[in-house]
C-alpha cells in the first residue's frame, strides 16, 4: 500500500509557514552526575534548518548534551544558545522546541488526533483551529485518514508518526529527536527515517537527532557530531567521516574497519609492503583502519599479501568476506556478488591507496 502523498505548500499550515530555521549554539557545555564527568566541554554549533546528528555509543553523553537542549538538565557550566540568545536558564516550556522519543508517550484515552492537538490545546488554541491545525500535521506525516484511531489500533511506525506530527504541530524552532526509531522493525525504521528527513528538509527546521545506529545517522544527516566519553572525536559531513576519519575511534565506529599493524613515516603509513596516504601524520608502529571496499581480491602477480578465507557473506549487491592473511592479520574485503569464495580458499590481496586513519599501536 502507498502511503498518503506530503500535501502541497499551499494546503498545509505548518509548510506554508515555515521558516528559515533557528542556529542552535552548544558553548563548552559541561554536565557532571555526582563524581561522573559526562559532558567535557562541548561546543557544538548548528545552522539554521541543518539536520545535525549526535552519533555514539551508550554513555558517550549524547542524549545528556540533547537534554541539555531542551531544557530538561540543567549544565554545570557553558551556555545554550537559541538564534544567538542564552536561553541557559530559560524553562523547557519558554524554548520552543518539539521533541520525539523513542517510546511514542502517546494517551491511551485520546485519539490521534487529540493526540496531535494536545500540545495546542496546553497553550490555549481554541479546539476548532487546535484540530484543523493537528490535521494538517496528520497529513504532513501520512495519518489524517486515521485521525479518529485510537493509539492502541496503530502499529508501532504509526504510532511514531503521530508522536512526530505531535512534536511538529506547534511550529517549534527547534525539532530534537531522541532514539525515535530503535523500537522499530528494520524495514518500517528505513521509511520513517527517510520520512523524517523528507518532513524536515519541506519545513526547514533545525534538527538535532541523537542515534547510536551509524547507517542511521549517515543516511540523513547534513553533518554529524561522533562522541566518545562525552566529547565530539569530529563534527563532519557523513562523506568526510567515512572518507577521511580524524581519529581511529572514528573510523572504528563509522562504517566496518579491519585493524592492522603498519608502519607509518609522516604522511604516509605502509601495510604489507603498500604505502598508504593517513588522514592525521604519525611514526612508528600504529595500528591501521582499512574499510573492506579498499581491499581488493586479485592474482597472485599484483597481491600485497597472502591469505586464507574462514568466512564469506552474500549480502545481495555484493559479498563481503573474512581473511585470515599470511602475517596473521584478520580483515573484511568486499567484492563482487558474482564472485564467491569458498572456506579454506587460499586468495591474494591489494590495498587500494586511500587515506586511513591510524593511532598507536598498543
């Protein structure tokens, strides 16, 4: 079934209105819990309608700096700032913000248009424009032709929507998104993600969307913000993350890397004889992030190294499998679908130049 086609500009409320969106200023922004250190510093700026992600691990700080955001946690130290004013001290009702978490927290006794209309009806819009505007939202996301559904007759993907039209029906500056889709199944997170992304790039909001999930991150974001231990590693476009990562903890989080010993000299770092550019000068013995796309498999005649597979997958497209190389270490190569290796195959391998990141090795 197709979904409900995004209402043109001239029928819809909120696209007709939108603004320009609003710059969102995290300056070194500081969160202790007790004797725990959870955000360092953090300095974070965010342009106007720019879809910004916090991409991390669990308990790097990113939802904390998101709550820092909204209002919900105070910080120790830093400011926030909303289109250049402090807003620091500013209660989370006076911040103007919509924000989607991942359980949907919608009222059972409501209906879904209710639902939508709640956060109007708490600011005093009167239940006629509370309802046509809440439509308008519904529409925006694909559900006014369920206004009258209770939460408990949705499914998950829907119940998330109505959350998101919930969060966007009052015209807030700023949307923040906090884990929205984690509950999901994998194929309606695929479509609620690219939804959001359609949704936001119409309204032109400014967007902080927190994730542990890297696909997710790189697929809708303009720039994303890695942390590790409560600091940003890097704050880049998705394509220099993964092209050119400026920390190992980087490379090892976004995308899928294989670690080996090289051994670099400046710019350069040198695997199984083959001298490869680094993204950060370094010397001596480092430990070496090579993505699966830059090993090639090829004959004996042009191979940097030796190996044996323990492990190939189909993955539709392509395939990706696992070598065990003669100097012992054990690396990903993607290739050709067409090509299938099998267990115990003795295969060759090349390292394509391009840049890696690199640190030292333990």
């Amino acid at each position: 079934m197709n979904p409900t086609p995004l209402p043109r500009t001239a029928d819809n409320v909120l696209l007709a209105e939108a603004g320009d969106g609003t710059r969102v200023e995290f300056r070194g922004i500081e969160k202790s819990y007790g004797s725990a250190k959870v955000l360092h510093g953090v300095d974070l700026d965010i342009a106007p309608g720019e879809f910004v992600s916090l991409l991390g691990p669990s308990g790097c700080g990113k939802t904390t700096a998101l709550r820092v955001l909204a209002g919900l946690e105070s910080s120790d130290g830093g400011a926030v700032l909303l289109g250049g004013r402090d807003v620091s001290r500013v209660p989370t009702n006076k911040r103007d913000m919509g924000m989607v978490f991942q359980s949907y927290s919608l009222f059972p006794h409501l209906s879904v248009i209710e639902n939508t209309a709640f956060g109007l009806r708490r600011r005093g819009v009167r239940k006629p424009e509370a309802r046509r505007r809440a439509a308008d939202a519904l529409a925006l996301v694909g559900l006014d032709h369920l206004a009258d559904r209770f939460p408990h007759q949705l499914s998950g993907g829907q119940q998330q929507r109505v959350a998101l039209a919930r969060a966007l029906v009052t015209e807030p500056r700023v949307l923040l998104l906090d884990e929205p889709l984690s509950a999901l199944d994998a194929k309606v997170r695929v479509q609620l993600r690219d939804e959001i992304r359609r949704i936001q790039l119409r309204l032109g909001i400014t967007t902080l969307f927190v994730t542990h999930d890297q696909e997710e991150a790189l697929a809708v974001s303009d720039r994303i913000a890695v942390m590790d231990a409560g600091r940003i590693d890097q704050l880049d476009t998705p394509e220099n993350l993964y092209m050119r990562p400026a920390t190992a903890h980087v490379a090892s989080f976004v995308g899928l890397s294989s670690v080996v010993r090289g051994e670099a000299a400046g710019d350069h770092v040198t695997v199984w004889g083959t001298r490869i550019p680094l993204n950060a000068a370094a010397r001596g013995v480092v430990d070496v992030h090579l993505r699966p796309e830059n090993l090639r498999v090829v004959g004996e005649q042009e191979a940097a190294v030796a190996g044996t597979v323990e492990e190939t997958i189909f993955l539709g497209s392509l395939r990706r499998s696992l070598v065990r190389t003669e100097s012992g270490d054990l690396v990903r190569v993607q290739h050709d679908a067409a090509h299938r290796l099998s267990f115990g195959e003795r295969v060759f391998l090349a390292v394509d130049p391009q840049p890696v990141a690199a640190r030292e090795a333990d």
